[in-house]
C-alpha cells in the first residue's frame, strides 16, 4: 500500500470516529466554515494518534529485530574467536588488522602483540621464501583459491605446522583478504614418523622380512637382502619356504605354525637356504601382529646373528658385551660410542691420515690406539707425541731425529718419534700447537715418507700411518695463520670426533663401576660402591674434564672416602644443578629427557620394542624422539 493510500484510510477512520461523537443540534447552532475547521483539526488529531499507535507497533518490532540480529552477531563472534580453524584479516600490505582467539592461541600470544604486525613476522624463518610466493601467487591470480604449508614461530620458541588457504577475493572486503590458518601439525608428525619408521626398517642392521596373512612376503629390508641373497624384488610376493632347507624336518616348521597361532610369537634356531644353495645359521623371532581394525594379520620375522649360543644379540651388541677394546678403556653401549667403534673398524681398514678431535679428557689417544690396534700396522709400534709438551726448539730433533755432533749437546746418534714409529702409528696429540716452522717440515714428510736427521744428509724412508688430534677449532687456526693450510688438508682426510661425557649419560654408571673395578686396590677397605644419588648426581653433572675428569675424580674418592658407600659429596659434585645454572627450564627438560632416553635404551640392549615399554611411550614416539636428540 503506498503512503497516500494510508493516510486516506486514516482520514475515513477519523471522520468515522468524529461522526459518532458530534451531535446534530449542536452542529445547526454554528457557522459552516467553522465547522468545517473544526472537523478537520479533529481530523488531524485522531490521525496522528492512529500514527503514533503504528509507529509504537514498528518501533516495537524494530527493537526484536535487533535483538535477534545482536544475538546471531554474538554467536558468530563466537564461532569465529573459538572456531578450531585460525582466521586473519590483512590488509594489502600483509599487515594483521583482526584475528581469533585460535590464531593467538597458535602463537601463543596475545592479540596486541599480533595486530597491526606484518605476517611474515610469525613465519618461521626457514620457511620465508614459502611464505613470499605464497603472497606473491594471490596477488597474481587474487581471483582464485590459495593454499600452502609451512611453519609458525610461537612465541614459545615452538613451531607449528599449518596450512594457509586463501578463498579468492570473491566476497572480500576491498583492500581486504581474509586467510583461514588450520594447525596441521598433528599430520606433518605422523607424516614425519611414518618416513622414520620406514628408513629405520630399511637401514636397520636387524634382517627383517614381513608376510600377510596368506604368508606371502611384503617387504623386507635391505640387511635381509643381504643374509639371503635375495633382492626386494626376487622375494616379494615368495613365501618363505623358498628359505627353508634340508636341515629341518616338516615337523620343525608345523611346530612353528602351531606355536605362531598358539602364542602369537616364535622364537629359535634356524637353517635357511642362501640364493647360492648355501646354507646359514640364524637366530629367528617371529612375531603375530594385526591391524587396528583385526582384519588383516600380520607376521614379522627378524633374524640376528649367534654369538656363543646367545640368542637374539646382534653382532656389534655382543662385541660391546665386554665394554673394551683391546684393553683401551674405551667404555660403553650408548648410539654415542657405537657409532664411534663403527666408525672406527672403517677408518682402521685403510691407511689415509685421521684427524681425530674433541674436547679434553674424552679420549682421543684410546680411539686413536683403536684404530691402530684394528689397521695392518698393529704388529708395529704405537708411537705417541704431545706436540704442545716439546719446547719448540727441540721440536725438530725430537721429531726427527739427529746425529752426533749436530749441536753442542748431541753426544751420539738419536732416532726421533717420526723413524720410532717405523711400521707402525705415528700419534701427533695437539697438533695445532706446532711452531710453523716446523709444520713445513712435518708437511714434506707427510708428502714424500722421508725424513733426514738434523745435521744428517741421508733421506730416510719411513712407512707409518699418521694420525693427529686436537681440541681446538683447526679451520680458525687455519685463519688465524697458526697452521699452515697445507699441512691442515694433509692431516685432514678422515675425521673422527669423540663425544663428550655429557652426551653419553647413559655410559656413566657404566664407567663410574669400571673405574671402581680398576682402582680397586687402591681403595679404602670400607669402601664397596656408589650410592644411588651419586650415581644421580653423575649423571646430571657437566664434567667439563669428561672422562679423565671423572677417573680422577673417582680415584681421589676411593682413596679418601672411609664410609660404606662413596656419595657425591665425597666426589664434589654434590649440588646436582651443577653444570645445568645456564640452562633454561625448557633445556633442562630436554636433557633429563635425553638421559631418561639413553637409560631406558642401554637397558634394553638397545632392544627399541622393550625400551619404548620401560618408558611407557610408543616405539614411534620413542624413534620420533631419538631422532630429536640425534640419538639414532
């Protein structure tokens, strides 16, 4: 109804109302214009009483209108500042002008320190050049839909991965883009452990192979290839009686069968046939798994090596059994050390020059006498020399050697360390500190395998294999010019570095009761042990001295040390902070993780399965963390 149409309707209203109220005698008595007047102003007024009755009406329903309206915006700020999904408002330049309470919680901030801030403040750093064509691909094609991956930097120190999607500039605001942020980082973790789990089974020294349930193998690893002698492709799809040989009887495998269905798991002596007809001994364990829904069963074979009839320990855990090596002190079963003694047996199988460094005290000669004990030289001497103990002018005649009468004090002929090390191992400890005019002379024997007498003519012929160490950096005093860059890539071909004591926690105990053991003629009668919170307080102090520091110390507490059990007081490490005054909270978590990690697994005998159990955590959680702590 249009408004004239209304205010017609009101007028008839009105008259009709009027009509009802005026009598007609009074009407005779007066003037017709007045009366006219009259009317019209009774008119106007019950008009605008009919107005202001519709006019409260609207008014009325106004006021529900935006009741309703304010109580969808309430829900919708809600959704949107609690929604599992972070959402942005930035403006052209990527500048942050609204966000949610999810986006602040991603961050862990609140949202004064994240409004009006560039986004790429909060893009953690490695992932900036994502970041910049992600920016760059929506102002190219603003008109469709944008997603990328990559990393936010809490304010925590902590990153999150999540996923960035950009709905393309339909319905956007001008100069406006909304971005929704999702936290994808429970995804990229999985992602992460899957990738993991899979080049641990591949380079894992433990042959494994899998079957399904129709017993037809799915995968094996690379060490399985190698016992067998069958490639990945020549045995999937096989079943595994193409490994069998003649040495069991069909009763031995139904056995198996039976035990397997019985029990979930077997375990035992096998005979398997090679590729080559050849036939091995092997110690195998089976085990039954199923997924997760139990419709698919699963069964998992590993093969170990026998040592002595010890079932299921690996060749290098069984070397590691005896904790030395030839007599050398070398101590231990953490990923530290084995990884050290592996690297080792590589580096002795050749005769290339080895730089071996690392801090004081954490036995650079013992893995040097390692490599020499292992190589082809070990039937030779094992000549070691501090080059930071000779007084630099006796440098070259204790190196070299020298003849009679070639300065004042030279009463007869004399073979320096060089010639003494003849067909065997020449250590050079503390190589850095050589004097730079006798580094030239080190370099030309290094080059030719001849040396000469001070105050000889005669070039000697010398075959010994050189191995330097050093705890200082070599590249600065390379840049430094106190050693000649020459000599540094001469000595410098294989490299060795020995791991500190405070990244071999797990050793501690270990090496703390070999000490005891080795001193123990020298300890007070009443002496037996260690107690608990020594051992603790070993494991959480710095030992800037490493190993060395610890025997002395150790040594010192034996002799001194007239109660029952030595305390950690009686080694002077009785305040357990010791060496952690530096670290943050979040450190000092790490590393009692660290070490609550090493314990478990030196426990287990590096069994990964049994280890993640002591700990209460998954075997992909524990892999996933070893793979923090670059423990495997």
């Amino acid at each position: 109804m249009v408004v004239s149409d209304k205010f017609a309707e009101l007028r008839q209203n009105a008259e009709a109302i009027l009509k009802k109220k005026k009598s007609t005698s009074d009407l005779n008595n007066l003037d017709i214009d007045f009366f006219e007047l009259l009317h019209e102003l009774d008119t106007y007024r019950v008009e605008l009483e009919l107005q202001n009755d519709e006019l409260q009406q609207a008014n009325h329903e106004l006021e529900v209108v935006q009741k309703l309206l304010l109580e969808e915006m309430s829900s919708y700020s809600r959704y949107y500042e609690l929604s599992s999904e972070g959402y942005i408002t930035v403006d052209k330049k990527w500048s942050i002008i609204k966000l949610n309470m999810t986006f602040c919680s991603m961050l862990a901030r609140n949202k004064n320190d994240i409004l009006y801030h560039k986004t790429s403040d909060f893009i953690y750093g490695p992932d900036q050049d994502i970041f910049y064509f992600y920016q760059k691909s929506i102002n190219d094609q603003p008109e469709q839909i944008h997603t990328c991956e990559l990393r936010i930097l809490a304010k925590t120190g902590d990153t999150k991965w999540v996923k960035l999607t950009y709905p393309s500039e339909i319905n956007q605001p001008q100069n406006q883009m909304h971005i929704s942020v999702t936290d994808i980082t429970p995804l990229r973790l999985a992602q992460e452990d899957l990738g993991l789990i899979a080049l641990v089974f591949e380079e894992s020294e433990e042959a494994t192979m899998v079957t399904n349930s129709d017993l037809e193998v799915i995968k094996v690893n690379k060490a399985f290839s190698d016992i067998s002698g069958y490639s990945t492709q020549e045995i999937l799809g096989k079943h595994p009686r193409i490994l069998q040989s003649d040495r069991h009887e069909p009763a031995f495998y139904q056995e198996i069968w039976a035990q397997l269905q019985e029990h979930g798991q077997w375990q035992g002596e096998v005979f398997n046939k090679h590729k080559n007809a050849e036939t091995y001994s092997k110690w195998l364990s089976i085990t039954v798994i199923e997924d997760t829904d139990k419709e698919n069963i699963f069964y998992i074979g590993r093969y170990h090596s026998l040592q002595d009839n010890k079932p299921g320990i690996l060749e290098h855990e069984w070397r590691l059994d005896s904790n030395i090596i030839n007599d050398s002190d070398m101590i231990g079963t953490s990923p530290q050390i084995q990884s050290l003694l592996n690297q080792i047996d590589k580096i002795a199988a050749v005769t290339a020059p080895v730089m071996i460094t690392g801090e004081s005290g954490t036995g650079k000669e013992l893995a040097a006498r390692a490599i020499h004990d292992r190589s082809s030289y070990s039937k030779g001497p094992f000549v070691a020399v501090n080059c930071g103990a000779i007084a630099s002018s006796l440098v070259q005649a204790e190196l070299f050697g020298y003849e009679k009468g070639a300065f004042t004090d030279a009463k007869k002929r004399k073979i320096g360390h060089i010639e003494s090390a003849n067909g065997g191992t020449l250590f050079l400890d503390e190589v850095g500190d050589l004097p730079l005019e006798q580094q030239v002379n080190l370099l030309r024997f290094l080059q030719e395998k001849t040396i000469q007498h001070v105050g000889g003519i005669e070039y000697i012929a010398i075959d010994t294999r050189v191995i330097a160490a050093t705890h200082v950096d070599l590249e600065r005093a390379v840049k430094e010019g106190r050693l000649r860059e020459d000599l540094y890539y001469r000595l410098n071909v294989l490299q060795l570095t020995t791991p500190n004591l405070r990244e071999r926690v797990a050793d501690i105990e270990m090496l703390a009761n070999y000490f005891f053991k080795k001193f123990s003629e020298e300890k007070h009668p009443k002496v037996k042990g260690f107690s608990q919170e020594c051992i603790q307080a070993m494991k959480y102090f710095a030992w800037r001295g490493n190993v060395r520091e610890m025997m002395n110390r150790i040594r010192r507490a034996m002799v001194m040390c007239d109660k029952k059990l030595i305390s950690a007081a009686d080694l002077g490490i009785e305040s357990t902070s010791v060496g952690f005054n530096e670290l943050s909270l979040r450190e000092i978590k790490d590393q009692a993780e660290k070490i609550a990690i090493q314990e478990a697994i030196a426990r287990a005998e590096q069994n990964i399965a049994l280890a993640s159990r002591h700990l209460g955590i998954s075997r992909v959680m524990l892999y996933r963390l070893m793979n923090k702590y670059d423990l495997i």
